[in-house]
C-alpha cells in the first residue's frame, strides 16, 4: 500500500491497524469491501470524495475498506487512504478474496 496522504489522521489511524488480513467481498461491480477491527477518525478528512481505480478508501458510515477495481461515485463519508501498490486487476472477478494488507517498506537507501 502506498499512502495517499499519511498526513491525513485517517491514513494513519489505518496504518496503524496494519498488517490486515481481510476477506474482501464485492459490491457494486466497482469495489471489494471488508469491515475493519475498528472505525477509523475522520477528522481533518474532505466531506465526500470521487474515488478512482486503485483506491483504497474508508467508507465511513458503514466502518469499511473498500479497494477499488473501477472508478466509483462521488461519495459523502468516503476518505482515500491510498493506493494499491501493484496489480489489482484480479479484485474486478466475481467472489471473495483474500488479502493481505500492509504497508510498503521503502528499500535502505544506500551511503
């Protein structure tokens, strides 16, 4: 995962719940969804944004993650945590995955 803004509280309220593992399932032919263990803060956090493949968002109304496989809606209570770091085309089939998500560690920089 790549963070979107880890300035946001939100972002780093997720990345502190990380690593997750997660049963991802579909919704709206556009996103895989899951519960997080607990609800993330919104503070700081735009009223509504318009989430793009990629994504991955924290819907908060319904206290989710949500990943996404296609742009979706502009959504009131969605906040983008970041971005998928590598393929995720496979998120678009039809049924449950499971995943894994964590952080991505940047490589020692050399001296």
């Amino acid at each position: 995962m790549d963070c979107a803004d880890c300035g946001l509280p939100s972002a780093r309220d997720f990345l502190a719940q990380l690593p997750l593992d997660l049963t991802l399932t579909d919704y709206a032919a556009t996103e895989k969804v899951a519960t997080l263990p607990r609800p993330l803060t919104r503070d700081g956090a735009p009223a509504a944004v318009t989430p793009r493949a990629g994504e991955i968002g924290y819907y908060a109304p319904w206290g989710n993650i949500a990943l996404y496989h296609k742009d979706g809606p502009h959504s009131p209570g969605l906040v983008i945590l970041g971005r998928i770091d590598g393929p995720y085309a496979d998120l678009a089939s039809p049924g449950a995955v499971k995943v894994t998500i964590r952080q991505r560690v940047a490589p020692p920089t050399e001296r």
